[in-house]
C-alpha cells in the first residue's frame, strides 16, 4: 500500500493544495541580499504552510542545498526532492526558518559576523501599511520595538 511519502513531491503539495485549509502566516521574513537594492520581504503561502504544519509532505531544507546544475543551469539530480522521505509536522517558527534556508540567498542567513543587520523576522503589522515607497524600504539597522523596516 501507497502512502503519502511515496508519492513524489509535487504530488503531495497537490494533494496538500487540495486536502488542507491554507495558513495565512502573520510572520514575514525582510533581507537585504544587495546593499544596493531595497529589501526583499519574503510571505510565506499559505498553502505551503498549511503543507509544512501538516506534515509527512516536505522534504528536509538540506535537500534543496544538496541540488546540482549543469552547464545550462538545469537541475540535474532533482530526483532527490522527491525520493528523500518528507520530515513531520513543524511549529510555524519552524516552518519560518525552513523557508529561509530555502529560499533566502545563503550568504544572508549563514552570515556569522559583520556590521549590519541583513536579515529580520517580523509580524505583517510591523512593516508598513502602505507599499508607496517599498522600493525605498531598507532594514532599520538600530533595532527598537517600534516598526523595524522603514
């Protein structure tokens, strides 16, 4: 008999998209990956969070650092996705750093020492209310408890 880990990835997140009731996360995750550019904020869908408080749906984050490209740029062992079994359910602060080791350019998060602050994890209600200037935003580098991203 078949079980969900089984499957291969992209049919659990199916399955996930259609069996689950999707999360809305009130966390986000700002970064600056370019001194240069404004801060990305990264929000997490609610789909993929439903997914990853579930559980037995997605594959370990060390997985997709395990992913290797060719001259082209294709991916050329993405078999590993879907072969490695699928971790538990995580705590939406789990699920938060699985995201950022996932999707945030490595050299953000693995950075052990320097002189400013690259990476926040805030609420929804700490950024601000409008995007007029959100090609302006950049992390607040004296962090106090009022709005961190300005």
């Amino acid at each position: 008999m078949r079980t969900l880990a089984d499957l291969p990835l992209w049919k659990r997140i199916e399955l996930a998209k259609d069996q689950l009731e999707p999360v809305q996360s009130d966390y986000r995750v700002v970064f600056d990956a370019d001194i240069d550019s404004p801060s990305s904020v990264l929000v997490p869908d609610p789909n993929w969070m439903a997914a990853a408080l579930q559980g037995g749906i997605l594959p370990p984050v060390e997985v997709y650092h395990q992913l290797e490209e060719d001259e082209q740029g294709r991916i050329t062992n993405g078999h590993i996705l879907h072969e490695t079994p699928p971790v538990g359910p995580m705590t939406q602060e789990q699920a938060i750093e699985y995201l950022i080791e996932k999707d945030v350019p490595s050299h953000v998060w693995k950075s052990k020492q320097g002189n400013a602050i690259k990476l926040v994890v805030c609420r929804k209600d700490q950024l601000p209310a409008t995007r007029q200037w959100r090609n302006a935003w950049k992390i607040k580098q004296e962090m106090t408890n009022d709005n961190d991203i300005h």
